[in-house]
C-alpha cells in the first residue's frame, strides 16, 4: 500500500485588541514560514547594522578598532605639534637676535665707533661692484686695484660708509631687479619687510652680520642657509629712505657697524 503523505501541521495567529474592536486572524502559518521569516529579519538586520557601521562613526565604538585609528592621528598631531613648538622656538631666536641687532646701532659719537677700523672710508675712486662667475673679479680704480669676495651686485658705488653722518652702509647704485649675491656663506636671520629701509634681509656669518637693504624682492627666508654668491633678492627701491634702485649693504662685527670696502677690497 503507498504510504500516506504526512499532513503539515498548520496555525492560524489571533491578534485579539484590548479594546475589544475586530480579531484579525492570520492562517496556514507553518513551522517553515516562520524560522524562514526569523532567518531572514535575522540576515536583514545583520546587514543594516553592517552598514551602520561601516559609514558612520558608530565603527568607532569596535574595540581595537578606535585604539588604532585614534592612535595613528594622535601620531601625526604630534609630530604637526613638535614641527610647530621648533618653528616657534626658531621664531622667537631669530626675533631676539634681530631685536639685539636693531637696538645696537650706536651713534656717531660713539667711542667704539672712534676708534674702529670701520673709519677707514677709502675716497676718491670709481669702483663697480663686478663679480666673475669664479667668485672673484678685481676691477682697475684711480687708486688700487680692487678684489671683491663673493657675489654682491653690479653696480655703481653711490655713496661710502660715513658713520658721522650715521651712514652706515655702502650704497650701490644698480638697474632694477638686478640679482643680489650673499656677502658670505652664513645664515638668513630676517627677510621681511621693513617700512624705513623695504624689503630687508639680514644674514648670520659667525661674528659678522650682513644687512642688504631697499630689495625689490625677497628670495629667502628666515632660517635658510645661503652660499656666498647665492641669489638671495632683487635690488630695488623700496622703503621711506630710499631714492632710486639701488642696494645698501651694511656688515657689523660684534654690534659695531664696519666699513663694506675692508671687506670687499682687502
């Protein structure tokens, strides 16, 4: 005799109100349907929470998850926080330095200044500042002939170092935008801008200290190392005491302002 096929057990659900309004009734409910039903509310939850997880910041609350992302960008603060702090740190020294810089310019009637060998102005020649590529370049004048050390500028000289008339400096007459060479190897510890004397840079050589004055343009920045003979600005005219495109070089020696020919014309 064929065996008979086993009835499948059905239910029927009853949903009655508390108010006592109409019984809905759900039948032909199986054991089948229903752990097909759970499986899949269990699988469609399983894959919002996946998504919840992984695009908003709720993914931060994984353990070990947050521990190595926030480790990682504490890392680069740190190291953004330690590049900081020693900018600052060049910041402050440079503004020191430039601060004793500024306020030891003595006046013309200081002693040191008397006896310095910064007043020996040599006269009475026409000497253009010429560098040859080697560094090196002398020049035929009315009185000697003149060596220059290292890159400067090209140009005229238009007025000499006279510290009684605290004229510090030599000023060299020169075209607009002519490159301007470091004095020496040192370092750059002010290129900024100044109202009296325009864009300014001020560069480091051991116990000397260069000034070029009136640039047009600044080419370096503080903290950078130069080469004697770098391009480090333009000539120019700027600043209240300027009268025309021209570089003042200025070189001191420990806070006394020195004559630039001792220098440039050994």
């Amino acid at each position: 005799m064929p065996e008979k096929k086993k009835a499948v057990e059905t239910y029927t659900l009853a949903i009655i109100p508390e108010d006592g309004s109409e019984t809905r009734t759900y039948g032909g409910i199986t054991k089948e349907r229903v752990i097909g039903l759970v499986v899949a509310s269990g699988f469609g939850v399983a894959v919002v929470s996946l998504l919840i997880i992984v695009f908003t910041p709720i993914r931060t609350l994984i353990p070990g998850y947050a521990d190595s992302s926030y480790r990682k960008e504490v890392i680069r603060n740190q190291v953004r926080l330690d590049s900081l702090s020693n900018q600052i740190i060049q910041l402050e020294y440079y503004n020191r330095r430039l601060r004793s810089i500024l306020e030891s310019a003595p006046s013309a009637s200081d002693p040191a200044l008397a006896n310095s060998p910064a007043q020996d102005v040599r006269d009475g020649r026409e000497t253009f500042v010429a560098i040859s590529g080697a560094g090196y370049n002398s020049t035929k004048t009315a009185a000697s002939e003149a060596l220059f050390i290292g890159f400067v500028v090209q140009g005229r000289i238009s007025q000499r170092f006279d510290p009684v008339r605290s004229h510090y400096g030599l000023d060299i007459a020169t075209a607009s935008n002519e490159p301007i060479g470091a004095f020496l190897d040192g370092t750059v510890v002010f290129a900024d801008w100044n109202g009296e004397y325009g864009y300014t840079i001020i560069t480091e050589h051991g116990d000397l200290l260069s000034f070029y004055k009136h640039c047009s343009k600044v080419l370096v920045q503080s903290g950078e190392s130069v080469r004697r003979g770098q391009v480090i600005a333009l000539t120019g005219s700027t600043g209240i005491e300027s009268g025309g495109a021209h570089l003042h070089l200025e070189v001191w020696k420990q806070g006394i302002p020195q004559n630039p020919e001792l220098y440039l014309n050994p």
